[in-house]
C-alpha cells in the first residue's frame, strides 16, 4: 500500500545490500562443512506489512527477516554448533534464537541468528537439519500460514468454533510433521555415529 511506501522503500534498499552480505556470509560458513545454503528472495511487503502490525506496533525495522537465508547442515548436523560459531566468528551476530532441542512453538526445530550487515540492516540466517527443511518446505510452511491467518483474525474478532477446531487441527497436523521430521533426522544422527 502507499501509506507503506516511504517506510518501505529505504529499508528495502539496505535489505538489498545485507542479503548479498548474508549469502556470502552463509555461502563461505557452510563451504568449510557439508552443509547446503538455500537462498531465498526478500520477504514480500504484504507479508511485512503484516507482521510488522499484527507484532511489532507498526514498527518496520523490528522485522529482522526481510533479508534471509537457511544453511542446511546436511551430512551429520553435529556440525550445527560449528557452522554457529563460524558465523560468529565471521559476522557481526545481533541475536541468536535456539530452537535445535526444543523446536519452535510450531514445533520447527532450528536455530535463528540475526546478523548486522555492514550497512547497519539486521538480517536473518537460519540453521536447519535435512528433515526439519524438508518438512518445512513441503507443508510446513502451508499449515504456518494457515494458522497464522487465524491468529490475526483472531485479533479482531472472535474465532467461529469450527475455525477454533480447524486451527487446532492444523496445529496438529503441523505437530507431527516436524516431530516426525525430527525423528527422522534423530534416527541418522544415530546411524553416523554408529
């Protein structure tokens, strides 16, 4: 929208700037283990917009993910607290959000680590395991939206009880994906130290 634009436009631009710095960042880190770096194009306005009103009180700059990309550590994710410390030692860290153990409240199993870019834009690289990407790119992230778009209604108005149940059940569904995700990725850590 147009009352956005002027916000919008010159964090974009430093957007722009920091995800060439994150990806060689993530690109230089991974290339010294077996891990896999996924690029992904800026987050989207509507969905900044979004996020930005439904969390942080309208304001841009708190979002931290228009710039972002995930390293998968995909042989024998052992090697995440290395790949962590290398974009520790390498970048100027902000924050770190750990949900390897304990998985997110959506139950996504991960780590999030901020990184300020050269030209002061906060950006975001993420650190998966082969499954947890997996499940999260072929449904996953689907179920997130879904009930992300039942939570922000749900900030307006009353949730109908079918649309409580329907949000319950995709929190369900994406429950078990990760788990089973998570399982999986368990199960072959075990087999490579064996």
């Amino acid at each position: 929208p147009e009352e956005y634009k002027k916000t919008l436009v010159p964090i974009y631009k430093k957007a722009e700037v920091a995800k060439e710095y994150i990806d060689n960042l993530a690109s230089d880190v991974s290339s010294q283990f077996d891990a896999e770096i996924r690029v992904a194009g800026l987050k989207g306005s509507k969905r900044v917009i979004e996020k930005t009103l439904d969390d942080y009180e309208g304001d841009f700059t708190r979002v931290y993910d228009y710039a972002r990309n995930t390293i998968i550590a995909k042989k024998d994710f052992k090697d995440i607290p290395e790949i962590l410390d290398g974009l520790k030692s390498n970048g100027n860290i902000n924050r770190v959000k750990d949900f390897l153990k304990d998985g997110n409240p959506g139950g996504y199993h991960h780590i999030i680590i901020n990184v300020k870019a050269p030209n002061g834009h906060i950006a975001e690289i993420q650190i998966s395991t082969p499954e947890m990407f997996k499940a999260k790119i072929t449904g996953g992230d689907d179920l997130y939206d879904q009930i992300r778009i039942l939570d922000a209604k749900e900030k307006t108005v009353n949730l109908t009880d079918i649309e409580i149940e329907t949000r319950k059940k995709l929190n369900k569904q994406m429950h078990q994906l990760y788990d089973e995700a998570w399982e999986r990725d368990m199960k072959a850590l075990a087999a490579s130290s064996e």
